[in-house]
C-alpha cells in the first residue's frame, strides 16, 4: 500500500446523509485522503454511498466499526473501498481482503498487531491509543516489520499529534477532536486544517 500524503482517517460518528457531502467536502479542502463513517451513524449505509459517489475519484471512503459479516457485506454493496474496525478479527479481514477493500484494523496486544497483519490489514490502528501512551507504540514499534502503518486512534488531537508520530506512530485516526455529531460544516473545515497544519509541522 502506498503512504497516503496526509495519513489521516477523519472519522464522521453520527453524521447523516443530508450533511456528509458538505463536511467532507471540507475534510477534502484541508487535504483528506481517508473518511470513514462508523456504522452507529444514522443510516451509514446511505452516507458512504453518497461519499462514494461524490468523491470516491478524490479519497479513500469507507465504513468504521465493522464488526461483523453483516456490515461487511453491506460496506461492499455501497462500493466504498475502505474498511475500518476497532478490533482484530482475522476471518473478517481476510474476507474483506478478498473483496479487494484497503483495511485499517484495530489493536492493542503484539498479538493482536501481529494477527491484523498476517490477515492481511493495510493499515493497523492501536486504539485506545492515548490510554496506552507513546511509551507504549516505542516498545511496540521495536518488534514490528518496519513497513507496518501504525496508526494511533483515540485521543489525538492537533497539540499531541506531532508527539505520537515521534514516538513511531505513521498516521492517526480522528475521532471527537475532529468532527462532534451536530456541529457546523465550517467547524469541520477549521479543526481539518488544524490537523493538517500540525500533521505537516511534525513531518517538516
């Protein structure tokens, strides 16, 4: 899998279908590469197929929280590309796999990372990243094969960015800190930027 330019995942819990094109359409402005949807959104399934088919040329769209076959099979249907999960489960990530989708799994043992990866995960997510602290990912980072995407998720925001990334993490995924059920597309754009602004100071 090729580094995205800005390692990214915004992640819209609570959105709806009638708001997911404005705010992304932000999210896309400040630089954007991944959006997900978690399926205990308001008809998630409508929302990543609008995605899709609006800016799907432009981003990688997808579904967060898929935790069973079900909304595996129904991610498919929508044509999104991207799965996301907040747990390690081999059989599913092979069968997204096998669907040609990109995935970012979630984990939090060495066993858990190293299970995503020989599954087949694009991108592994440690979560709940800030609980287990950036002393944690140097440890971890220290066994893992040096082309694993680490990403942190899970209490980053633009202050403490650069501080996992430091610490041996290649991306992160954003959860409340980016985007809260109910605010403003304008505010989804401003804290876009700011992550953006920060992602590119940790990198200069």
């Amino acid at each position: 899998m090729q580094p995205y330019k800005l390692p990214l995942v915004a992640i819209l819990r609570g959105i709806t279908p009638e708001e997911v094109l404005e705010h992304a359409s932000g999210l896309l402005a400040a630089g954007f590469e991944m959006i997900e949807v978690p399926t205990n959104s308001p008809r998630w399934q409508e929302s990543v197929e609008l995605l899709q088919r609006h800016y799907g040329s432009k981003a990688h769209i997808g579904a967060g929280t898929v935790i069973d076959d079900a909304k595996l099979d129904a991610l498919i249907a929508s044509g999104a590309p991207l799965m996301v999960t907040p747990n390690t489960n081999p059989m599913l990530i092979s069968r997204a796999k096998a669907a040609g989708l990109t995935t970012c799994i979630g984990a939090m043992t060495p066993s858990e990372v190293f299970a995503a990866l020989e599954a087949g995960a694009d991108i592994v997510k440690v979560f709940p990243a800030a609980i287990m602290g950036v002393a944690y990912v140097r440890a971890l980072v220290s066994v893992l094969p040096k082309t694993t995407q680490l990403y942190a998720v899970g209490g980053i925001t633009p202050d403490n960015l650069a501080e996992y990334l430091a610490a041996g993490y290649r991306g992160a995924g954003l959860g409340s800190d980016l985007y809260r059920a109910g605010q403003t597309a304008e505010e989804t754009l401003q804290k876009a930027q700011r992550f953006a602004a920060a992602w590119r100071a940790a990198s200069a």
